[in-house]
C-alpha cells in the first residue's frame, strides 16, 4: 500500500526570512524581559486564560518601553508567540490548538510535521536552535515527574489535556531531539461519526452493536494510527448503563459515556526503578472489583494471558485492542505475548484459550489517502488440529481508486452467518438473516 507522503513547504524568500529574523529577536528579548517582569510568583493562582491575559499586557507595555521592532509581523501575532513562548510548547501552540490537526512531530530545529485528515505536511513554524528544542522538552516533562537525560533519553508520557507524547534526545536520536505528540480528542466520534465518514457501514455498525450487547468478547486490531481507540469508544457506546466497568489502559484515553466506570492506569518505574504498576498487575486486580466488563485499552504483553483466563471463566463482554496488520497476525501476536508471561504451556493450549475466548476480530486499516477503515469484522470460529479457523463476516470491498488518489469501497457482508448467533439468542437480541446477504458481491 503506497505511504502516505508528507507536503513540503516552500522556503520562504531573503526579505521575508529577513524580517522573520527581526521577529524572532524581539520575541527573544521579550521573552527574556517577561522573565524579569513576572518572576516573583505574579501568576500563581491564576486560571490558565488569566494568565495569557497577563502575559500579552506585561508583553505590550514591555514592547512599547524597549521600543522594540516587529519585522513586518503582526503585534498581536507577536505578542500571541511571546505568551505561548512563556505560557506553553512554544512555536507548536498554534498546531496543537487547530482542531483538525491530530498529531504532531518534530524531526529537528526545522522540521516540523502534522497530521491532517490522515495526511502529512511539512508546517512552517521552526525552533531557533536544539537548546530551544530541550527547553520545550523539560517544560513537558517537568510537570509529569520524569526525567530526561543521556542515561534516560526516551520517555513516553501524557499530556494534562490528555495528549500522548513520546520523547526522544541523543544518544537515542543521535542527529537532533524528536517530539511526536498524539492529540487527545475531547469531542470522542460515535458510531454514527464513524458512518459519516465512511470507516465503516450501518450494516457492519448494526451488527457491532448486536455484538457488545450480546456480551462477545472483542479485539480490535490495526497498525498505530488507524483508529483503535476512536472505535473501542464507539463500541463501548452500546454497553448498557447498568453494566459495572473496569477499564485498564497505558496511559489512559478512554471517555466512556456510562456512569459506573472506574478507570485502572499502568505507571512506569519511578527514576529510582520502582513502584511500577504494571497493567498485568491491574488486569488481576481488576478480577476482585466485581466488574461486569473489562476493558483493556490496549494489549501488548504478558498481560495478554490474565485477559484470555479473565475471559474464559465468566467474564464475556471484554473488548481490547491489539497492534496487527490483520486478524491472522493478531492472533500470532496474541500467542506470542502469552508466552512472554513466562507460562510453560504447549502452542496447543494456548491457541485452545484464545480460540474458546475471543469470537471476534475488528481490523482496522490506514489506506493509501490516509483514511481509516474497518476492513475485516472476522469471526474465531474454533480449532482445525492445531489451527484456529477464522472465518470473515464482513469485509472491505475495494471498488477504485480516483485520480486524485482517493479510495472509493464498502464494507460488504460476506454471506457467513457467524456460528455463534445463539450468544445473541441468549441476550433476547435478534439476528436478522438479512444483516449478512447472500455473499453474491463477491
């Protein structure tokens, strides 16, 4: 599948590139005099907008004192830069407050991406040098107690507003430090969402929701990116309010809709090495809070086995996600992270559990326009000697490919009627046999 390639950015002329250089030092030297301004304490106790407030009239006052140049920039884009400078990440502020832009990356001093509708372009805005860079890195990190250094050059955090940051300085990226930052979606899309743009069918979108209220246990598989998360929010919709949840996450994202949600989060070693809590530990632990539903944000380990037993002795209703590029992977990966529980158990019995626990797989899918799609709603419909049989219920249908790139296609039911439709009989929810066709697309 052809990359999603990033949109480059013309450099900008001699005279502008020149009175961006007269910006950029008065917004230096502001900086530097809001430092001495406003250092004994002066916005303590402030509410975040009172702060920027503050900021922008000591910068304006300042700016008419020094009588300072603006380079051809606007002032209130200047004083604006100078309170993100002081108050925030510095030049990433205006990307990380646009609502359409869903991740961001800093490759170096002057090569910043974002992510926009699925696709990648090369932003404008630069860092004046690698000290800049870092000055940003330990104004994220500060707040979150970790620390960044050449004995500890990767971390892996969240943001207060929920963002996930990753972080990375030299010597584990030798050339310049990284930043990549995931946006935490406050307005979370619901299944009717998803079907506006086209991730998935309202047949496909139907039968999902027959699923969860039937209590199967579900994985939801698909590369980074592809929409893991957005869909278990959207299943997790049709979860009755009456149901007790429990859901377990490293780090934690989920904002489910229902009242009676308690919230597990992993948290890595402290600087010392200890007080781990390891999501292995919470998925136990989880076991002894009386819950109706376990929810494990994501599975990438040896907690993998804890989940599979979990499933298997009464606790059905469990939905996960797992990184796999389609459902036969997930569940190579799924055996492989059962053995790195350190159980001595033959492949056999391992793929006996997860073939009796697990009746379901969602694989999600990044195509080549950068949208996401559900491409695979797969059925585990048991053992063959020593093969789990897989079988597809609904599948994406690849109709073409525009000239501009764009991918045209549905979800289409396959014409299987999954074997365990008397889950659904059990929960009193009709199956209707027309929900699958015939299969004659295909």
């Amino acid at each position: 599948m052809r990359p999603v390639r990033p949109v480059q950015v013309d450099a900008p002329s001699p005279r502008v590139a020149a009175a961006n250089a007269v910006a950029e030092a008065t917004k230096i030297r502001l900086h530097e005099l809001l430092i001495e301004e406003l250092e004994h304490g002066a916005l303590e106790g402030l509410a975040p907008e009172q702060q920027r407030e503050a900021v922008i009239k000591a910068a304006r006052e300042l700016l008419v004192q020094e009588g300072l140049q603006l380079g051809g920039v606007p002032r209130d884009e200047l004083l604006e830069a100078v309170a993100d400078e002081a108050l925030g990440l510095g030049p990433l502020e205006p990307l990380l407050r646009d609502p359409s832009i869903s991740e961001v990356m800093v490759n170096d001093i002057d090569k910043v991406y974002f992510e926009r509708e699925g696709r990648i372009f090369r932003s404008p805005v630069r860092f004046r040098d690698k000290q800049h860079v870092m000055r940003i890195i330990e104004r994220i990190v500060a707040p979150l107690g970790r620390r960044i250094d050449e004995s500890s050059p990767m971390v892996d955090a969240r943001l207060p507003d929920g963002s996930r940051v990753n972080i990375t300085i030299p010597p584990a990226s030798p050339k310049a430090p990284t930043i990549t930052i995931r946006k935490f979606r406050a307005d979370k899309m619901r299944m009717a969402d998803l079907i506006a743009v086209g991730a998935l069918s309202e047949q496909t979108a139907e039968f999902l929701a027959m699923c969860v209220r039937a209590h199967l246990n579900i994985i939801v598989s698909g590369g980074t990116g592809t929409g893991k998360t957005t869909l278990l929010n959207a299943l997790s919709a049709f979860i009755p309010n009456t149901e007790r949840i429990i859901t377990i996450e490293d780090p934690a994202e989920l904002r489910l809709q229902q009242d009676h949600v308690i919230t597990l989060e992993a948290r890595p070693a402290s600087i010392e090495g200890k007080n781990q809590i390891k999501q292995r530990d919470l998925v136990r632990n989880c076991l002894r809070m009386r819950p109706d539903r376990i929810i494990v944000g994501e599975v990438r380990g040896e907690e993998a086995f804890d989940m599979l037993q979990a499933m298997n002795t009464g606790h059905d209703g469990s939905i996960s996600t797992i990184h796999a590029n389609n459902p036969r992977e997930a569940l190579s990966r799924l055996e492989n992270m059962v053995l790195m529980a350190g159980m001595d158990l033959p492949s056999r019995a391992i793929r006996e559990q997860i073939a009796s626990a697990i009746h379901i797989f969602i694989q999600l899918s990044r195509l080549q326009d950068g949208s996401r799609k559900v491409t695979h709603v797969t059925e585990v419909s048991g053992m063959e000697g020593d093969t789990i049989t897989l079988q597809d219920i609904f599948l994406f249908k690849l109709d073409r490919v525009d000239e501009d790139g764009k991918v045209h296609g549905s979800m289409r039911p396959t014409g299987i009627r999954p074997g365990f439709a008397h889950k659904f009989a059990i929960a009193g929810i009709e199956l209707p046999s027309s929900l699958f066709g015939t299969g004659e697309g295909w």
